[in-house]
C-alpha cells in the first residue's frame, strides 16, 4: 500500500490489470448486489437537482423506485446508495440491446446535465472506505468482473490507468497526480 494525504491506496491499483467489457459482463454491477451505488453526501443533492433531466432516460421500474424511495436510501448514519428497482438493478440503469446502462450518464452524455454520474459508479472497481483519520481505497475483485480482468491483461493495462479518468474528476485531481507519481516512481 501507499499513503498520500489521508488516503491509503492499495497496491493492487499497480499490480492489478483491469478494463470493463460492458460487452461481456452486459452491465451486471448495475444489476447484481444486495444494495445500489454508494452515494457520497454532497451527490444527494446534486441527483434531486438534475432528476427531471434523468427521468426520461429510466425504466418505468426506476421511476417508481425513486417515486417510493428517493433519490437515495439511507443505509446507515452518512451511508447512502441508490434506490434499486425491483429489489434488483439500480433505479437509474436502463436497459439498451440486453446491457444494463446508466440513465445519469445517458442525459449528461447529452448535455443535459453536467454531472457524470455518482463517483462510485465511476470509480469502480475501485472503492472507497471512509474511516475517522483516512480513506482507504481497495480494488473491489467480484466474479462478474473475469472478462475486465482477461481484457486488461490482454491489453496491458494497469487498474490505476484504466481508472485514470474518474480519478481526474474535481474533487480527485490531486490524489491521481501524487497517485500516478508514486505508482510509476
């Protein structure tokens, strides 16, 4: 592991190789799990602000959920996820030729909105743990992710390098470029 700031990054980001191939595993970590997509506290707001955008983009089933249930659900004291339709995928994933795709990501891709979607969508398979002095980011291993795994190693790309994009979002900015350095010194 390596520790910038108050954030401790396990090795695997430079060990590991990684790229999603949304055509094999068909979106399944916006379907599987017993729970939706982490929410940080500051996108709670930011997903009521930009829903009506969204709306048009979701399943009848996610309209509903978020109808029921909000933009998020509460898990526990300043843990929330997305809401999931049908106790199954997430609210916000739609479906296009048998993939599981994200309804935020379809109206910000049309510049309907100018948030991507929730960072742990973005980051994943990377996840964030918050402690009370640090946050420790670990590389999340599911089974439904094999064919990222065989993709990257065929590819040669490091986790870290194929999560290069969301890690240089805003709020990430600094922690990438000490990050990169560190991996590649």
């Amino acid at each position: 592991m390596f520790i910038i700031e108050d954030t401790i990054v396990s090795d695997d980001f430079a060990e590991h190789c990684f790229i999603c191939d949304i055509n094999k595993c068909r979106g399944a970590c916006c379907v599987q799990g017993d729970a939706g997509a982490p929410l940080e506290i500051e996108e709670l707001t930011i997903l009521n602000k930009i829903l009506p955008k969204v709306l048009p983009f979701m399943t009848e089933q996610g309209k509903k959920a978020v109808e029921l249930y909000g933009t998020a659900v509460k898990l526990n004291v300043d843990e929330y996820v997305t809401p999931l339709a049908d106790s199954l995928e997430c609210a916000f994933a739609y479906f296009e030729e048998g993939k599981a795709l994200c309804a935020i990501e379809k109206a910000w891709s049309m510049k309907l909105i100018d948030f991507q979607k929730p960072i742990s969508c973005h980051l994943y398979p990377a996840r964030l743990t918050k402690f009370k002095d640090f946050t420790a980011v670990n590389y999340h291993q599911w089974h439904i992710c094999r064919d990222a795994i065989e993709k990257g190693e065929d590819e040669r790309v490091k986790l870290y390098e194929f999560l290069k994009e969301p890690l240089i979002r805003p709020r990430f900015s600094l922690f990438i470029l000490k990050a990169s350095i560190l991996i590649q010194g």
